[in-house]
C-alpha cells in the first residue's frame, strides 16, 4: 500500500537524522518471481541495500526470490534454513549458497514440518 510505503519512508528519513542505520529486509524465501520482484524493488527505493531470506527449507524454487534480489543489486545478507529464525541464520558465501542451489529441495511433509516446530518445547531465555 502506497500510503504505508510513504509513512514507512518518513519513519527512517527520521531515523536516519538520529542515528547511522542499516535498512535491512527480511523476506520469505517461498516469496516468487513478480511477487518477489515487486517487494524488493518497493524496499530497495527506501534504500534497503540488504536481504535476508527466511524458510528456504521449505523452498523447492529459490530461482525467483535469488533472481530479483541480484536483478535489482542487493545482497544477500543472510539465510535461515530451519523453522527456528534466530538459532538459524547464516551468512551465505559462494560455496554455500552454490551448493544450496544444486542440491535437489523436496517440499517437506506436514508431519516433518510438525516434527520440527515441536522438537524443543524449552523456551529460550535470549540475553540471559
């Protein structure tokens, strides 16, 4: 939506006079093709110069998000491939991110995915 891509804009415009910040975009890595395009292209005219990727373990086709995010020049700042978004990030290099792109994906099943979310049923106390 327009009008919240300008309050948006303003927010970090202020931001910006406060303080040196980094415009970072987190995006779904099962986002595709135009869709994919469309959000990055908003975000990167507010000056968002990174891209984080979020559930590409789930993700058969990472073709289309990786697609627009170097059609428009940004980087690739880092990759989460586990349900778990803090304990799973990763900074991609080329080794990886090439060995990522080869090696075949199948789409989980809803039982595996089930697994994964109920694995660990301690709550994490981060900074402590």
């Amino acid at each position: 939506d327009l009008a919240e891509m300008e309050l948006l804009a303003h927010y970090l415009a202020r931001a910006e006079k406060l303080c040196s910040i980094s415009k970072v975009l987190v995006m779904d890595g099962a986002t595709g093709g135009e869709d994919a395009l469309d959000q990055a292209s908003a975000f990167a005219a507010l000056g968002v110069k990174t891209v984080i990727l979020t559930k590409l373990d789930t993700v058969r086709r990472p073709g289309g998000i990786l697609g627009a995010i170097f059609e428009l020049g940004l980087s690739l700042g880092g990759i989460s491939r586990t349900p778990y978004f803090a304990d799973g990030l990763e900074v991609p290099g080329a080794d990886m991110l090439a060995q990522y792109l080869l090696e075949p994906h199948e789409r989980p099943k809803m039982a595996q995915i089930g697994e994964q979310n109920h694995m660990d049923t301690d709550v994490k106390a981060y900074g402590s």
